[in-house]
C-alpha cells in the first residue's frame, strides 16, 4: 500500500452505487408484494386448475 492518504472519493462512489442498488432492489421488491398481496386477494379457493394466481403466475389462459 501507498503512503499516501487515500481520498474517500471513490469509497463514497462506491458507497452511492451500492446504495442506488439496494434502492433498486427495495422498489422491485415493493411492486412484488403489491402484486401477490392483489393476487392472494383473488384466490377463491377451488381447485389449482381454475386458480387466477397459477393463471398470472404462469401465464396460464
């Protein structure tokens, strides 16, 4: 390693990048949950056969 001091410059890019990323991640969970918990709301019981969920979840028509 160097003597010289390190700047934190790229540290903090770094640190801004993973975040973005968790960002990211964070949003695409949040549409799933919306998606399931509006896919649990229409399950009606019955038979897998005739399941809406199976239907969106496989693309099932």
């Amino acid at each position: 390693m160097s003597d010289l001091p390190a700047s934190c410059a790229a540290l903090d890019a770094k640190v801004e990048e993973q975040l973005e990323q968790v960002r990211i991640r964070l949003r695409d969970l949040n549409a799933m949950e919306r998606e399931l918990t509006r896919l649990s709301a229409c399950c009606e019981g019955g038979v897998i056969h005739d399941c809406r969920i199976v239907e969106s979840l496989f693309g099932r028509s």
